[in-house]
C-alpha cells in the first residue's frame, strides 16, 4: 500500500514451498515497510530502505521471528538498471549472529510494463564470520517481469554450489490496493 511517495506498507501471503514429492508447505507471512527516494523509477540514481518482519515455520527458519533490512541502491542508464542490495537478516538474536544475504538485478526494461533480469542472490553467513564457498548460498535467476494492475515476476535459478538447490522457480504476484 503506497502511503506516500516514498512509504510504501506490504504483506506477503503466504511464502510457500512445494517439494519434490508434491508437498506444499505455508512457511512464512512477513509485513513490509519500504522507504524510497520518491519517484524512483524517473530517476538515473536511486535508493531506499526495507524492513520486513515474518512468522515461520520452524522447517524454514531456526527461528519462528526473523527480520530483514534491505537498503537498496540503484542506477539507471537508459532502459538498463543495476540494483545492489546487501541485506542483512537477523533471529533477533545479537548483531554478531546477523546474516549478510547480499542479492543484485541487471535488468532490461523494454517498456514501464515489460523487463527481463538476470539476478544472483546469495546467503554468505553471519557478518561476524562469512561462511566458505561450499557452505554459502550463491544462485542465479533468469527472471520476466510484467508490471501492470497484477504484476508478475516469474523466475527459474540455478544453484552455483553444493549447498544450494539445484534448481528454484520464484513466482511473485502483487496487486496494488490503490490505483488513481
């Protein structure tokens, strides 16, 4: 829900799993409060801040409460965008324990509705010891966006290690609770 140009509040209903054996698993509900430079998408640089807070299932997290703080960190040149994100994750259970889970976008946007990205997300271990190669998260997204009054982005990732899943699939839905 955009409170203003530059708070925007969200929930996320569910994050789910499937498993390889059909399973389907409700694994978490997070709220959202995202803070953006207004206007973001009109300008070549750009920048914000998001906070989540979620309820887990206990399969999904150590934790049954976790939080993320997402600065974000972006730059425009033409049709073309590069996002950084070095988020940290927390358990709420001392900054030493906070995780470093850093993700980047290059994306191509063909129109405002239109964009295909490439995305490599990573979880490399608390921030007071990075975990090694083997043992961190590193995967990459081919990743189509549509951005219309029901958004879609639609990813398929390939895990670069062994301590990732070979292969992930991310579907996103968003509707807009507010349209002028």
């Amino acid at each position: 829900y955009g409170a203003t140009s530059w708070l925007e509040f969200g929930l996320y209903l569910p994050v789910y799993t499937v498993t390889k054996d059909s399973n389907v698993y409700v694994e978490s509900t997070k709220l959202r409060a995202l803070f953006v430079v207004p206007h973001a998408e009109t300008r070549r640089f750009f920048y914000g801040i998001n906070f989540e807070y979620s309820r887990n299932a206990v399969r999904w997290e150590s934790s049954r409460f976790s939080g993320e703080i997402r600065p974000i960190v972006g730059v425009r040149f033409g049709p073309v965008d590069l996002v950084v994100n070095p988020i940290l994750d927390t358990e709420f259970n001392g900054l030493r324990k906070l995780d470093f889970a850093p993700e980047t976008r290059l994306a191509y946007n063909f129109s405002p509705k239109w964009a295909v990205a490439v995305e490599h997300y990573a979880d490399l271990g608390a921030v007071s010891h990075l975990n090694s190669w083997g043992e961190q998260s590193q995967s990459l997204f081919a990743v189509v966006d549509f951005n219309g009054r029901t958004s879609v982005e639609f990813g398929i990732g390939h895990g670069l290690n062994e301590a990732t899943d070979p292969v992930v699939v991310k579907l996103m839905l968003s509707w807009s609770l507010y349209h002028p």
